[in-house]
C-alpha cells in the first residue's frame, strides 16, 4: 500500500467513527492492521 493510500485510509476510518459507522470502520481497520490504527480511535473517541 502506498503511503498517500494509508493516509487517506485511517481518515477514512476517523470520519467513519465520528459518524457513528463503528463497523465500517473496523472493517477498514482490520484490512489495514497497525499500531497507528489504534491511535486514530484513540484520537476520533475525544
């Protein structure tokens, strides 16, 4: 995956998440497994 992809990928889950779409978003989360994921849902629950 290139870097402009997984960028654009863990804001996608971000928005997902304020939006209240939890299981879309893990969805995404789970086809792009990293540390980083974590932190983003981390961030979006503040």
């Amino acid at each position: 995956m290139t870097k402009p992809e997984y960028i654009y990928g863990m804001n996608s889950v971000a928005e997902m998440l304020r939006r209240g779409k939890r299981k879309i978003a893990k969805i995404l989360v789970s086809k792009n497994e990293s540390a980083r994921a974590n932190e983003i849902f981390r961030i979006a629950r503040h």
